[in-house]
C-alpha cells in the first residue's frame, strides 16, 4: 500500500481503513472479472480478435493502487512521486530522477537544461548544433529547435535502424556542442562509442531512452552512458502511467536545473507541503529583488509546469515491480517472431546492435525495394486480419512540413532514412501479446509473402 495521511479519531481511522480495504478488494474483484486488453479475457480468434502493437498491461494491483491514490484526492504531485522517483533512480543506479508529465516533457527538460546560465561558459546557446539522426520520433528532435539550437542529421543503419559512432564523428563541426539521440525500437546504438567520443569533443550527451527502459549495451543499462537520460511511460511503454515521463542523471547540478525548469523554474528546492528546507525562506537576495523576497517565489529559470500527479506516480510504482518480467516477454515475442519470420523472402528482418540486449519496443520489417510487393500491400493485409501495425515514425524528419522550413544541418547521406519512409513499418512485441497472437502475426506475414513470390 502507498503511504497515506488520515485524521481523526482512532475509531475513525480504523473505519476509514476498513472501508478503503473492502473498495481495494472490489477493485481487484473487478479487475478478475474483465477482459484485459492485448492478451488473455476473451478467447483469441484469428482474423477477428483484434492484434495491438503496443499497449500496457495492468493487473489487480495496478488497478487498485491507481484507485487508493483516489481514494485519498492525492491529485497532484505528491508521496508517491518522490518515492517514485527515489525506486526508479535506484534500479538505473543513478543519483537523480525527476518525474514529469510526459516523455516529450522529459525530452524538453533534459536539453533545456543544458541552456542554464548556472553552467556558465559550457552553456548552449542559440544557434549552436546539436547532433540528432533524421529516422526517429518528432519529440527527440523538437526541444532542440525549442531551444533556438540547430539540429544536425544523420542517417541510420539497417536493420538495427541506429546509426553509427563514423557518422556521428563526421558531423561534429564548429559549432556541435551537444548529442541527443534515442535508441531505436528498444536497440542499443553503439553508444558507449558515442560517449567516448561526446567526451573527447565536450559535448553534452542525451539518452532518449524512451523506447529502450531495461535495454544493456555491453552489460550496463541504456540511460546511464550519458549526461542525462530519459524515459517515457506512455501506454506504449515499458511500464505506464498513461503519460508521464522522466529525467535521470547522476550530474546533482543538472539535477537541479530540471528541478527548477520543470517547477515553473522557481529557484526554491522545497517538495510539497515543504516551506523552509534551507532555513533561511526569507534571507535571500536574488537578482534586483529586496533582501528577504520569499525564496518560493523567486524564479531562476524560465520555465515551465511539466509536474507529473500521484495518481499516474502510485501506478507507475505499481507497475516498476514487474518491469524486468516485461523485458523477458519482450524479448521472448521478439525472438519467437525472429524465428518464425526467418527466410520470408522481400522483407529486411531487424538484428541487435552487437554486444547489446534490448528490451524491444517493436518488431521492425523493412520490405526490400526489389520484392514483389510493397509495405503498403504488406501492411493492408495484416491490417485487414486485425493485426496492428505501425510506421517507424517520422521514417525522415527532414521530409515533414514541420521541419523543412526549419534551420537544421544534414551531414551524410540520408538514402536509409528514406528507405525507412517508404519502406518500414513494425509490430508488436509488448507482454500482452501471448505465444498465439506472435504466431498469428508471423503465420500472416508468411502467408501473404507466399502468395506474392
């Protein structure tokens, strides 16, 4: 159970207690009595029971940890953030973790934070380059241009659909002062390479680790190479809050920085219901302000309100329980898939980074510009026998309305990022996916390959 604050008399607060007991257990009568979503409830049907790419999975528990923090109007962030974000620093071995509203929230934070006047000369300012690659999602990209920097592409290698330390060295110029890059589908870059090199040219390195929670490269988790890391917990995700997301590092000064930036980037370092943790509220000055301007109220950054609630924080500790059981059923409908989709003739099958083991997000399929059908006819099929499909993302940013008008630096080729657009699509791997619906999706895919060769 989470932590609760309950007034009153000792009668009182026993009833109260029994009464929250007794909805608990309804909740988790409830919750054995419903058809959960992706896999188990009802029987599966091939063709009719519909297939999800992603999604989360909730048990009992989760369900009445969400309905304890209702129970008890902790609506806004809270207990059960801090303690979240105390567990969820300690499983990646690191100092901080700050929780926020969403994974894009995260991604914003992470780099702003590298924007702070406290990191003096090392600051990014507008106008300085950071390196990103064109094949991702919009929200890895989108705090650079936020922030007045210039993002630089690269392109990706297929099938890990990553790119390269080679590419991410050519396009260090003048005027990179950072990297910020995500790993792709839950694959690894090679980014102990990348940090090396970060370190070599003081650069700033970002994980977006949004996709890859429980990911190792060469034994050590994704999120811990960098400066500071992200998360996401978007249904989508390896555990879920319904949104939230999270910024890590190790780095106590940074640390601060996305504390201040996320809290309507106020200068004061109280939690909730906090007034006085540095004993003297009222005995600073702080810019022009008079000596003694209460300490909550001074801002040092401009900043945001990107706070996460209990309510998504109890179930987001409901769910960190079973995150590692989540990385094996990822794996395991990955690699079941890998293997029932072995020599399908037309398709480019997705392959680890070396020395890394990914916690999958997705399944990626590239259908060869050669093969005797496309990815539309491909993902029309699987699509009308109910199975879920997905395209890699923005498969080019520098192709999208949004970016063309954008100032942005492209280093290389991006002949592979355009396959991407046009060519790959993937499905899912998430643990509501039992052993039946993975080889119905690999039983299709096979079906339809062979009516086309």
């Amino acid at each position: 159970m989470t932590e609760t604050l309950v007034t009153g008399s000792p009668e009182a607060k026993r009833e109260r207690a029994t009464a929250k007991a007794r909805i608990l257990e309804q909740v988790r009568d409830y919750h054995a009595h419903g058809d959960q979503h992706g896999g188990g409830g009802a029987a599966f049907v091939p063709g009719e029971t519909e297939v999800w790419p992603s999604g989360a999975v909730f048990d009992a528990e989760d369900r009445a940890a969400l309905v304890e923090a209702a129970l008890e109007m902790r609506i806004a962030s809270g207990v059960s953030s801090r303690r979240f974000e105390r567990e969820f620093a300690r499983y990646f071995k690191l100092r901080k973790a700050h929780l926020a509203n969403s994974g894009s929230s995260a991604n914003l934070l992470a780099l702003s934070a590298f924007t702070s006047h406290l990191l003096e000369d090392r600051r990014l300012r507008p106008g300085d380059e950071v390196i990103t690659v064109a094949a991702g999602f919009p929200t890895t990209v989108n705090p650079i241009i936020q922030n007045g920097l210039v993002p630089v592409f690269v392109d990706v290698d297929i099938p890990t659909y990553n790119t390269t330390p080679e590419r991410v060295a050519a396009a260090i110029g003048p005027r990179t002062r950072a990297i910020m890059i995500a790993h792709a589908l839950g694959n690894p870059f090679a980014v102990e390479e990348i940090a090396a090199l970060a370190e070599e040219h003081d650069l700033f390195l970002i994980e977006d680790n949004c996709d890859a929670v429980g990911s190792t490269y060469r034994g050590k988790l994704t999120g811990t190479f960098g400066d500071i890391a992200t998360t996401s917990f978007y249904p989508a995700h390896h555990i879920a809050m319904g949104e939230g997301g999270c910024v890590l590092t190790s780095n106590l000064s940074l640390a601060r920085i996305v504390e201040s930036l996320r809290d309507w980037g106020r200068d004061c370092w109280c939690e909730p219901g906090e007034n006085n943790r540095c004993f003297k509220r009222f005995d600073y000055q702080m810019g022009t302000l008079p000596h003694g301007y209460d300490h909550k109220y001074i801002f040092s950054h401009v900043g945001y309100n990107l706070k996460a609630t209990d309510l998504q924080a109890a179930l987001g500790l409901s769910q960190l329980r079973r995150l590692d059981a989540f990385g094996d059923a990822r794996r395991a409908n990955w690699r079941r898939l890998r293997e029932g989709l072995d020599g399908v003739p037309g398709l480019i099958l997705p392959e680890a980074t070396p020395d890394s083991d990914p916690s999958w997000f997705g399944f990626a399929l590239t259908v060869r510009p050669e093969a005797r059908f496309t990815r539309k006819d491909l993902v029309d099929f699987l699509e009308a026998r109910r199975i879920g499909t997905r395209r890699f993302f923005a498969g080019n940013l520098t192709r999208h309305p949004a970016y063309q008008d954008r100032p942005h630096r492209v280093v290389g080729s991006l002949e592979n990022s355009d396959l991407v657009a046009e060519h790959t699509f993937w499905v899912g791997v998430y643990p509501g996916l039992d052993e039946q619906r993975v080889d119905w999706i690999a039983e299709s895919v096979r079906d339809f390959a062979a009516k086309r060769s």
